[in-house]
C-alpha cells in the first residue's frame, strides 16, 4: 500500500530512530512535495488546558497534548473526527472522510457541537518529496489502514501491537517479530 492522507504508519522493528521507535503515525497531508503525520501513540504530561485553555473541553481524555513528531514542537495541530460529515465547521479541513485537521485559531463556539473527537498534537512528522517513499521501501514503516477510534484511544500506549494484530495474513505475525530476525 502506497502511502496517503488518512492512512496510518506503523514503525517496523528495523527502525531505530527514537523519534519514532514503536510509533503509529497519522497520515494528514501526502503530496508530491512531502508527506505530514502526526504520532498518535505519545502523550505528554502537559495538559491542554494549560497551553491551550479554550480547547480544554473540546478534546477527549486524556486531555493532555500528545507529542506528534520532532519538527515544529512549539506549535499544534488538532486532529478531529465529525459528528456528522456534511455539517463541517467553519475551521476544518478534511483529511478523509469525517477525518479531519481544526484550526486552532478558530473560536471553540463556532466548532462546538460538531465534533465527535479531537485531539491536539505539539509537532509532527515531516517528510520530504520522496523520503516517505524511500523509508516505505527501506523496510522502515508499515502502511496500513486505521481505524476511526485509533487517533482518540483513551490509553494509546498498546496502539503500535493492537494495529499490528488486527492485519491481514502474515503482516500481524510482525507483531512479535525481533528486531534482528537473523539472531533468532
């Protein structure tokens, strides 16, 4: 599977780099110049409420930032699902389906009512044209299909194996893969 805006990222055991060991990644942005995800399984300790204080009772528990990747960690995204996908508030952007990205600079009266989900994310992934691809092809990343409830979990620290469990044919093997498959 190539990978696409609203599909997930899950890091294979080869990949090492910290940033992203053991991370399920959000796809909300593929393009021809680059790709932009949000990790889905780190949560901070920082509440919402105490950066952004408006947003506070718009997210879901925990109502903590989640840390989205290495680039731009001093700015935020919030990624929502919609109650009802043809009454999209002002602010939106559809990633797929009633899968979406909220402004934060939107006033909360005006999204209010609309959104079933949201959570806000402190950085995120970032890829260059064709780096995605390279890393795809490398054996760095899995991609695969999420699903609607997998952005919004409760607790998201056993997000990387439940992804991992629920896939077709040998991929759910993986799950309890080593990280050198030669030493076993």
């Amino acid at each position: 599977m190539q990978p696409a805006s609203g599909l997930l990222l899950v890091a294979t055991p080869a990949l090492q780099d910290p940033n992203f060991v053991d991370t399920v990644v959000l796809l909300l942005d593929v393009t021809d110049e680059g790709a932009l995800g949000v990790v889905l399984n780190r949560p901070s300790q920082v509440l919402v409420a105490d950066v952004l204080e408006p947003w506070r009772d718009v997210v879901v528990e925990p109502e903590v930032l989640f840390r989205g990747g290495p680039v731009g960690t001093d700015g935020a995204l919030a990624v929502a699902w919609l109650r009802d996908e043809d009454d999209a508030p002002v602010g939106w952007r559809q990633v797929r389906g009633q899968l979406g990205m909220v402004d934060l600079d939107t006033p909360t009266e005006l999204v209010d009512g609309s959104l079933e989900s949201m959570r806000v994310f402190a950085g995120y992934a970032g890829w260059g044209a064709h780096q995605l691809a390279g890393e795809v092809e490398r054996g760095d990343w899995y991609v695969v299909d999420g699903e609607p409830s997998d952005p919004f979990l409760l607790d998201p620290t056993d997000l990387w194996r439940a992804v991992m469990r629920r896939q077709p044919g040998s991929l759910a093997w993986h799950v309890n893969r080593p990280v050198d498959p030669d030493l076993n």
